[in-house]
C-alpha cells in the first residue's frame, strides 16, 4: 500500500526541513493523538532510504515496536527491528524499528543518519546521552505532552503539527462531551514532589468505588441508551480490582489490566476488547494505556486517579477515546478525579493554541479550587461541565440565574444582546450570519468561530452550521471589530522612540 500523506501532515514535513535548513539539528514535533505522528515519521524514513541514508525510530513499549514494525510492512519498506531475539532483525537494513529497552541493554545505537524518538517527553538518560554525543545525527522526537523537564536542553526547536482544536474542528478528532462527578477526596493527602502517590490515591479512589460504578451506568443509559465501549483509569491496581467486582455485582463485565500482569494477558484483553461484538463492556486501566491504545469506538472515557501536577497523564488519558469512529460524534468524559476542573485552564490553551516552545513551568502543582468555584463550574441539574460565558446548560437546557446583567468569565466581558441576556437562540443566530458572512467573502469557516468567540468568549459548541443572512447590526459589529483590528496592527508597527 502507498504512503498517502493528508495535507497537515505533509505541511509538517516540510516545516521539519525548513528547521533543518535553518540549522536546527534536534527539533521537536508537538502534535496531538489523533494528528497521525507514525504515519509523518514513516514518511521520513522513507525519505531518507530514499537517498540511501539510514534511518530509525526508538520506541519504548515493545507493543509499539511491532505496530511500527507492521505499519512499515504495510506500506512496502524494508526494514529491520532491533529488539532482542526479533524474527525481523537485520542490522543491514537502512531502516531500523528500535527498542529503547534493548539498546539500553547493549549500549548499542545502530549507525543512522535519522533518529526518530517516539514518546519523546519519556526522556531516557542513555538516550539524550546519545544525541548529545553525535552532532551529525538529525533527530526528530514525537510527543503529544512535551511538558518534561529537560525537553529544552536536548531540541533546539518546536514544530506544532496542529491543535486539538483545529483537528476537532475538522473531524480528525471527536469532541468531549464533559460531565464533572462526584470527586475523590483528596483533602490532606501527602504529596511527594508536587504529585499525589498511588497507594494514597487507591484508598482514597476506593471510598467512591460504588459512585462511580452507578454514574457510568446512568449516563451510558442516559445518553446512549445502553453500554457503550469504556475504559476507566483508577487510582490503582486494588482499585481496579474493586471496580471490576462492582461493576460485575451490576451485571457488567469490566477487566482491569495493569504493570503487574504479563504482556500476554494484556495483549489478549486488549485484542478482545478491540473487536466490533466484545462482550467485555470496558477496560479499567492502572498506569497503562496512555501511549499507544487505538481503540477508535471506545465512546466512554471514566478519570478516577486523581494528579495534582501532571498534566502529561490528563491530556494522554483523554486522548485515548477521542479518536473518530463511524458514527461517533462525541465522546462521553466522567471526570471522578477533579482532574479536568484542575487543569482546565492549561487544556483550553494547548487546545486552542497548541505548543510553540518547550516550557517547564506547565506542570507544576495546581492551586485546588475552592467547594463554590467546583460548584459553579457543572450544571446542578444534569452536572455537566458548565462552559465559560454560558447561561445555559448544553446538555440538559437548565439555565443559570446571573447575579447581574454582565458578567466576567475568564477575563472576557460578556455581551448583552439587546440590553438583555444572551439566550442560545441569540447566539445560534449571531452564528449562523456570522457563516453567512464568511461564505459571501470565501473565507474559511474557522473565521466564523473565531468570530465568535471574540464576541461572547467561547467556542460555538453544540449550536448547528446552519446560515442565515447577515443584518446591519452584525455586519457593523464586523466591521467595527476590522477597524479596532487594523488601529491595532497600525500602533504595533510604529517605531519606538
């Protein structure tokens, strides 16, 4: 099969090179789940054979080593794996799937021109060794959370490949649909370098075992109907041993897998959990299935290990069911842990705005919200999240009561419409001239929710892409919005005195 590039990923491909040419020697590619990292990496490679150069990708889980392994097959490339007593090894080959772990074992890099590292943000000392010791080696490291303390000191430069937004936006990811649960208590609990540990996030996660348990069958029924495909990531492997109990005591069959089983096991529960008429309802996680679990109809996803600083784990976990599937439109989100109101703040940016230079100030220890600011932040009817600058809950309707007529969320002064309060109808309306607009100038779609966004300080989920025309009213407000636009572009280009 041939190597089909979609547009982004050739657009990173040739960012990478221009960095190259720039003399950037160790550049970084931030790109979220979902943007399709292997297939940019297997193009590289091929790449350099192409030009009789020698290439490879280091991966750290040996799963990953043949899921590469087979990619590569699948697309014709000869290639060998440098794992440890591997069907597949051939050190001749220009193309090399590597295990860290062997390498590690035997000290010993196979010769390259191309050094691909998978999972970057994992650092491994003989590895940052390796690149620091062979400046002549082009290295390309892959991650989706490149948070790690470090990352700096080994890539010279940042290539963001997308935004989550932007790959939601145009369906090459499926959107959250969140609802804030019944918390784990974690008042009190010791920390040891900024982060809560395991065994006091089990006992704590085991208090709410049964909560848990009764929120996913509610919800699954509520908005599915019935059991959908799950995975849950507990706070621990008793945890996980718990939920399978209770879940099972409820007439549903969940198998938790973790560090502590064998790859076999792991390997077979996964395989059944991933074909279409599983009888297993979910998988419950303990430390495990961040990296490299592609389950794509997985439409449920339950956070129940609660982290106080670690946002890597957040965003890797919600990945894991935000991988499109034919006739997913969303994904449902039960957060136990308190971790999405934790770093709500940090997501919505690496959302928006993705990752432009490696900052090691991100995961640090999060401020805990106070008891009235997690209230506000569900709806007290249905608890889903309560999206910033909202009267209206987008799940069930119910409507907060505003204090007064205008109210700051997040730093935005919200805006009335008519001297009123903004209802949904008003702001579908807004929207949908606002598509109109856009349509009439050919410009692209995007424009029209950042447009909006700029008016009442949040996305326009859950309102339809239907158009209606534009009135006077908006048109002003458009234009009034291009004049403040151009005065600003005007004050930053004048010279300093």
């Amino acid at each position: 099969m041939e190597l089909k590039l979609r547009e982004h990923q050739s657009a990173v491909i040739d960012a990478l090179r221009e960095g190259f040419k720039q003399g950037h020697r160790s550049q970084l590619l931030y790109a979220p789940t979902g943007f399709g990292k292997t297939e940019v990496a297997i193009a590289l490679m091929q790449a350099t054979a192409d030009k009789n150069k020698k290439a490879a990708i280091l991966l750290d889980r040996l799963v990953l080593v043949d899921q590469t392994s087979m990619r590569l097959t699948k697309y014709g490339l000869d290639h060998g794996v440098y794992q440890s007593n591997h069907w597949k090894y051939n050190s001749l080959e220009n193309l090399q799937v590597c295990s860290a772990q062997t390498l590690e074992a035997h000290d010993d890099f196979p010769k390259v021109d191309l050094l691909i590292v998978d999972e970057c943000h994992i650092s491994r000392k003989q590895t940052t060794e390796y690149i620091k010791a062979n400046p002549d080696v082009k290295v390309i490291g892959l991650t989706a959370t490149p948070f790690t303390k470090g990352l700096g000191s080994i890539y010279e430069n940042v290539v963001c490949g997308a935004t989550n937004g932007w790959l939601v936006d145009n369906k090459w990811l499926t959107p959250l649909k969140v609802y804030i649960a019944k918390e784990i208590d974690m008042t009190g609990a010791k920390k040891v370098a900024g982060e809560w540990s395991q065994d006091i996030a089990t006992k704590r996660g085991m208090q709410i075992t049964g909560d848990i348990v009764s929120e996913w069958i509610q919800k699954t029924h509520e908005v599915f109907g019935g059991p959908r495909k799950t995975i849950v990531f507990c706070a621990g492997v008793a945890h996980g041993a718990d939920l399978v109990q209770q879940f099972a005591e409820r007439g549903y069959n969940f198998v938790s897998i973790s560090y502590k089983d064998d790859d076999e096991y792991k390997r077979e529960a996964i395989e059944d959990f991933a074909k279409p008429d599983t009888q297993i309802h979910g998988l419950i996680a303990t430390d495990i299935l961040t990296r490299g679990f592609d389950v794509s109809d997985v439409m449920i996803g339950v956070s129940a290990r609660p982290f106080s600083k670690s946002l890597s784990s957040h965003v890797q976990q919600m990945g894991r069911v935000m991988r499109t599937h034919d006739g997913k439109d969303f994904a449902l989100w039960l957060d136990h842990s308190g971790n999405y109101l934790r770093f709500r703040d940090d997501w919505d940016k690496l959302y928006d705005d993705g990752v432009a230079k490696l900052d090691e100030t991100v995961e640090k220890a999060k401020k805990e919200l106070t008891p009235e600011e997690k209230t506000q932040s569900k709806c007290p009817k249905c608890s889903h999240l309560w999206p910033r600058g909202l009267d209206t809950c987008p799940s069930c309707g119910h409507v907060r009561e505003r204090r007064s007529q205008i109210e700051t969320v997040g730093g935005v002064l919200q805006e009335l419409v008519s001297g009123k309060k903004s209802t949904v109808d008003d702001r579908q309306k807004f929207y949908s001239e606002l598509l109109h607009f856009a349509a009439s100038k050919d410009y692209n779609l995007n424009w029209a929710k950042h447009k909006f966004r700029e008016k009442f300080g949040v996305w326009p989920n859950n309102l339809t892409e239907t158009r209606s025309p534009t009135t006077i009213q908006t048109a002003n407000w458009i234009r009034s919005r291009n004049i403040a636009w151009a005065k600003a572009k005007n004050r930053a280009q004048r010279p300093l005195l």
